[in-house]
C-alpha cells in the first residue's frame, strides 16, 4: 500500500543551507525508523509570504 508522509521547514535568511540539511536529515530519520523499503517519490514545493519572498518548503514523500 502506497503512504504518503508531508515534511515542512522554514526557511530564514543567510540559513537555508543548514535548514535544509536539518530537513533531509528529518526525512531520512523517518526512512530509518520506520523501515521503509521504498520510496516512489519525493517533492519539494516553497511557500511564500505576502510580498513573494520564499518562506519555506514543504517536502512530500510517497513510498511503501
């Protein structure tokens, strides 16, 4: 059976690189712990504020 797991992180000034890794490491503690054999697809999308600036990304992952 197919299960989908949403991901979100913030993103700040001058420290995208760095939430970025957190993020990645938050998805892969996930695949770790919960014994996913495998993963269909991953997708990343940004939020945005008011004026347009990016704000963060949400991460989606498909996987059995």
């Amino acid at each position: 059976m197919v299960k989908v797991k949403t991901f979100g992180s913030q993103l700040k000034v001058f420290h995208v690189k760095e939430e970025l890794d957190a993020l990645d490491k938050q998805v892969n503690d996930f695949i770790k712990e919960n014994k996913v054999d495998k993963v269909i697809s991953v997708s990343d999308t940004t939020t945005a504020s008011v004026e347009g600036g990016t704000i963060g990304v949400i991460r989606v992952i498909a996987y059995e």
